[in-house]
C-alpha cells in the first residue's frame, strides 16, 4: 500500500498547465484577474494575450444578471409641435425585438393639470421620476426639478417633500441637479443625491447679495426612511455633460467629473452608505482624440461599469469595462464596433449583449455583441440627448416597505 501511495504521489503534478489556466482565468471577474497579475509574469500580459482575451469576451458576455422579469422602457419626447412644449413619454417593450409597445401614463404625484416627467433612474423596480417645473406650459422655479419615486408594476408612487435647502433666498433662484439615485444595501434605504448652485434672481440682487448673504453650492441627499432631506458636507466633483453620464450599480452612484483646469474626464463613484465618493481616471491610450469629437457614453454592462467612446469622425463605438473602482489600469478595452456610419449615438444597453443605437434618421437600433449584427427595432425615437432605454424589473413589493 505504501509503495503505491508512493508512486500515485510520484505521478501526480502540483503544475497547472498553461492552456488549463487560461480557460479558468478568463471565467475570472476582472478585478480577480488584475490581482492574479502578481502570480505569474505571463498573468500579467492576459490582456495582450489575444486568445485569451476571446475566450474573456464569450464568457463575459456569456454572463446575465437580469431576473426573469426583467423588461425594457423607452422614453423619448413626442414630436415638436409649434406652440407647444415636447412632453416626454414612457413606453413598455415587449417582444424579442419590441415588437409590441404599450404606452405608460405618467402618475401625478403633485396634483397638477399638466405635467412633465423625465426617467432619472431605476432600481429595484421602482423609477426615480423628476418633474421639469411646468404646469400650464409655465415655467415654475419653485416645482422645478420635484422627485417621486414610482413602481410601475403595482402603480403606487411617493413624492419627496421640496428641498428645505433650494429656497431658502428671496434673492436667490436654485439650479438643481440629480446626481444618482440608488439603493443602500446595508440601511436599506432608498436615496437621491442632488447637486444645488444659486443664480441672482435680478441685477439689483448680484449687486447686492450683502443684503441677503452668499449662498454658496451644496450637496443635498434624500433618504426613503426619514423622508427627508439633508444636507451633505462634502466637496465633490458635479457631473459634465454629454452622453449617459449617471448610473447605479450595487450600493454605488457613478458620474462623469471633468476638471476645470484641463479636458481631462475622470468618474466619480459615491457610495450611498459611507457617504465617501472615489476618482477612477481614464488611461490616456483610451481617450486620445479631441473631446470634441468623442462621446463617453456611461452604463452598466453585464454587471460591470461600462464606458462607451463614441468617435464621431470615424463613426467607430470603443466599448471598455473597470475592474475596479479608483484603479485607472483598471479599465480594459474589450470590443470595438463599426464604422456604423447610420448611427448617431447610444440610447441604453440591455440584456446578452446587446447595444441600443440612435441612427440619423432617429430609428432605432439593436447591435449585438455576440452575433456582431446589428438590426432595426422598428422603433422611431426623437432628436436629442434624452432618448433612452431604461431596463427595468418588476417588483411587487410597496415602495414604504421599508418604513415598517
């Protein structure tokens, strides 16, 4: 028995082989991958590794984090009519290819005759909702920018109360600026982050803002539980504009921040429980072209934060992926789409693989980055920035659930 316990441990190899490693390792998340550098010199080299960055992609796109009841909305503004003001509208999808649209009438949380609403976010089935101030095709500044959360599925929905921050002035008119909206997995909380700067209401004001004191910017934060609002004290990078530039993923509100010194565009990541917000740069080889003629395009992709680079002269869509957050090497660049020389830009990311695209012709489109083709919705959304596709999964569950 000896001997043959012997020769068993004799024949065995504590030696993985190399092809049998590569096959684990791209099953890996990235951030494991990135820390499994250290292990091995040819580890390290993974992502140059052409082979292995195919087999990455299959099992990375391979992955579905949505539930059965996962669904898709599309917002867009109807049609300009002179006269009138574009009122945004909600549709739900149904169908492999949205082959059925189901129009959504908006709720009125506020008890006005007329009412425009703008998708802000969506977690846990419920939409973060955000009234643009207009009642009668006038502009309000005192109902500007009001939040309710609303859960399509049962059709219950909550208006937060107004800030006790934005009006505080008779001299001074608030800007207001939803940052994220989110879920706190440890308090079990659903919050809203705002950003809110002052504007003299008048010259006479400007000139004389001794008389009512300096209202210098803060950051505000709502919170389901207490409903209510509070004030943040932090010093935290806004957001810049262009693209999808706010997302949610596991307790955590990212943005886009942009220094105000240089082009330079970074992401803020601000944890809804620490209350602590992290800088991830981008590597220079990622974004190498005038930020005039590039769109960065934030989502969530597959479970991981994505960045999409839309380059504009080359009709070309750079698709990347951070392993971690605060770790600028951290970002890898996995598929690189086009020309598509119809399409505009980007309007949402859905389920295995699959890219929604505005063409010049506002029709929309699906890309897929398994089968790389690429097929018309039969769908036609409006000119501008605020056509999207917001995936969504239904909850029965009350929105004060958790004021019990």
């Amino acid at each position: 028995m000896g001997e043959l316990m012997v020769a068993t441990k004799e024949k065995v190899s504590d030696h993985v082989y190399e092809d049998v490693a590569l096959v684990i390792l791209s099953k890996l998340p990235l951030k494991s991958l990135f820390r499994f550098g250290c292990v091995r010199k040819s580890w390290s080299l993974l992502f140059k590794n052409s082979y292995f960055m195919n087999m990455f992609r299959k099992n990375f796109l391979s992955k579905n984090p949505y539930c059965n009841d996962t669904s898709h909305f599309l917002q867009f503004r109807e049609p300009h009519r002179f006269g009138h003001i574009s009122r945004p509208m909600l549709y739900s999808l149904f169908g492999e290819r949205f082959q059925n649209m189901v129009k959504l009438d908006w709720p009125n949380p506020f008890q006005k005759d007329e009412f425009h609403f703008l998708v802000r976010g969506c977690v846990n089935g419920i939409l973060c909702i955000e009234d643009d101030g207009r009642d009668g095709g006038i502009l309000c500044i005192e109902e500007l920018q009001r939040i309710a959360l609303w859960n399509t599925t049962t059709g219950e929905f909550k208006a937060t109360p107004p800030s006790p921050f934005a009006f505080e002035s008779p001299c001074w008119d608030p800007m207001i600026c939803l940052h994220g909206f989110g879920y706190d997995q440890v308090k079990d909380d659903y919050k809203v982050i705002r950003y809110i700067s002052f504007y003299p209401k008048t010259d006479e004001d400007s000139d004389e803002t001794w008389k009512d004191g300096y209202h210098s910017s803060l950051w505000e934060i709502y919170c389901l539980k207490s409903n209510s609002w509070r004030k943040l004290d932090i010093n935290m990078p806004t957001q810049a504009y262009g693209g999808m530039v706010q997302v949610y993923m596991d307790g955590v509100c990212h943005w886009w921040g942009e220094c105000e010194t240089s082009d330079e565009v970074y992401l803020v990541s601000f944890d809804l429980y620490s209350e602590v917000f992290v800088k991830t740069f981008i590597p220079l080889n990622m974004n190498d072209i005038d930020s005039r003629q590039v769109f960065r395009h934030l989502n969530v992709l597959n479970g991981s934060i994505g960045l999409i680079l839309n380059y504009v002269e080359s009709t070309t869509f750079h698709i990347s992926i951070l392993g971690e957050v605060g770790v600028k090497e951290s970002w890898i660049k996995l598929f690189i789409v086009g020309p598509l020389t119809c399409v505009e830009h980007p309007i949402g990311v859905g389920k295995n693989g699959d890219i929604y695209l505005k063409k010049k012709d506002n029709k929309l489109v699906c890309f897929n980055l398994i089968t790389q083709k690429i097929e018309e919705l039969g769908v036609k959304g409006e000119t501008g920035q605020s056509c999207q596709i917001i995936v969504y999964e239904e909850s029965l569950l009350p929105i004060e659930r958790i004021n019990t």
